[in-house]
C-alpha cells in the first residue's frame, strides 16, 4: 500500500510593500516651471540652425528637382508677373511708370512674403506630423524652417528689385539700412503668427481656410498695387491693418524713404501682443500638438 502525500497549503508569501510612484502631471506643474520648459524647448529649436536651415534648403530645392533652371524659376515667375502687370496698372492708375514700378514691386514681392509665410505657418505642425511623431522635435525648429524657406524664396525675388531700382533712377542711401530692424521686427511678428496660427490649426482644422480668405481680402485694403496718398480722408482707417503697417516698415527704406511714427508704435504694440498670445499657447499648448495631428 502506497504511502499517501501529504497534501500542505502553500503558505503566504511575505507581503511586499507596495510602493507608488508620483508621476507628476504637466498640469500639476507650476506655472513657472512651464515657462521655463517652454523656454528650453523654444530656445532648443532656435539654436539649432543647422537643422531648420538644412530642412528649408531642402524644401526649396525638392520642389525643382530635375528641373534645368532649379530654384531660379522663382525669380523668373515673379519677374514675368511684374513684366506684365507694371506698365498695365501705371495705366490704369494714372500713376507715371517710373515712380509706379519700384513701389509694385517691392509691393508684389513683400506680399507674396507675408503671405506664404502665413499660410505656411498655418500648417507648420500639420505638416511636420511625421517628425512630430517619431520623436521630441522642438516645435519651434520647424517654425524657424518654415521663415527660412520664405526667407530664401524672398532673396531670389528681390533681385528683381535691383534693375528696377537703377532704371528708376534711385540710388543708394544711408535710408536702405532702415531695411535691416524692419525686417527683423516683420520676422519677429510672423514667427510669432506662425506658433499662433500652427497650435490653433492643428486643433481647429478650419482655421486655416478662413485666414486664406481674409488674406485675400486684405489684399485689396492693403497698398500693395495702390499709393495710401490716393486714398480720401474717411478712408484712411483701412491702413491700420497690420499687413500694411509691415509692408510700409520694409518697402519705404528701400525707396529712400523713412516710415512714419505711427507706423514704429503700431508695429511695437503688434509685436508685444503677438509675442504674448504665442508664448501663451506655446507654454501650454505645446505637448497636446502631437495628439491633434
């Protein structure tokens, strides 16, 4: 006869103690450190030149891959258009062509600038999705990539400029270098716009449509084609719209001209507005990007 086993209950093993880990929550974090990381993140991006400079030169150059002239279609395409459109609307307007042509197309080719810059920034984190979601990206090094492009595209067009400039008799003066704050004041406020426009395109799919159409009627309320001299006096309030307050701050310098105090204040209180609105959405919106694309 088989000796039956003894059938024993396991006993308890030694109860571990249960350790929680505090995970803490970008939600938990005080407003403080939220700047700073922000910070950190805007400035990581800034910094890095090689990369959004190398990311816009590539786009530049993928749109004419193959192509025989390469990026200097941009310069003819915009040189044909001001060929055509400079000595109809000098017609139109009754304006001579000598002092029309410079003032279209600085006009033409700054606009074309804020413009693209705009709608491009529009989709700036739309567009960067496959980098966005394969690692921790610093947003604002795509933002940068985006100014750069245009920024490139805007060199090959302003060439343009120079020929235009020698036969319409201006010379060079101490005025131009007026230009240089100008423009950085003008990157200042489309970066700013860019980070802005981004964050709320990538939540609101719709945003981006809308500000194509108010583009296009700013457009025509903007001195692009026409002279602000030309306007009557109930209509001057059609001037204060940012686009022309930034067309004026670039354009004038080159026609040895100066803008008007009016236009440096606006253009302060613009920048420290636009400058706020995106560090805001910046610092707090910053994480959710990824999950809206």
């Amino acid at each position: 006869m088989t000796p039956t086993a003894h059938l024993t209950e396991p006993e308890p093993a030694a109860s571990v103690p249960h350790r929680t880990v505090a995970r803490v929550d970008e939600g938990d974090m005080p407003p403080q450190s939220m700047v700073a990381e922000a910070w950190r993140d805007w400035w990581a991006g800034t910094r890095n030149v090689a990369l959004w400079l190398t990311l816009a030169w590539y786009d530049v150059t993928l749109k004419y891959r193959r192509s025989m002239l390469g990026p200097l279609w941009i310069t003819l395409s915009m040189g044909a258009m001001l060929l055509g459109m400079g000595p109809l609307y000098s017609v139109l307007f009754n304006v001579p062509l000598q002092r029309f042509y410079p003032h279209l197309a600085l006009g033409i080719i700054f606009w074309n600038f804020f413009t693209a810059s705009i709608t491009d920034g529009c989709n700036v984190f739309i567009a960067s999705a496959p980098y966005l979601k394969q690692s921790e990206f610093p947003r604002s090094a795509f933002v940068w990539r985006v100014l750069a492009r245009q920024v490139i595209n805007l060199a090959h067009h302003i060439i343009l400029f120079i020929p235009i400039a020698f036969w319409a008799g201006i010379t060079p003066s101490w005025q131009m270098l007026l230009f240089v704050p100008g423009f950085i004041v003008v990157l200042i406020n489309l970066h700013a716009a860019s980070i802005t426009l981004g964050i709320m395109c990538a939540r609101f799919r719709d945003v981006g449509p809308i500000v194509a159409s108010v583009l296009q009627l700013l457009m025509f309320l903007t001195p692009v084609f026409w002279f602000p001299d030309k306007l009557p006096e109930r209509a001057k309030f059609i001037l204060y719209n940012p686009l022309a307050q930034m067309l004026d701050v670039v354009r004038l310098p080159l026609l040895g001209g100066y803008p008007t105090t009016g236009t440096c204040w606006f253009l302060l209180d613009l920048t420290c507005l636009n400058v706020a609105i995106a560090a805001l959405l910046y610092t707090f919106r910053r994480r959710q990007i990824v999950y809206w694309l």
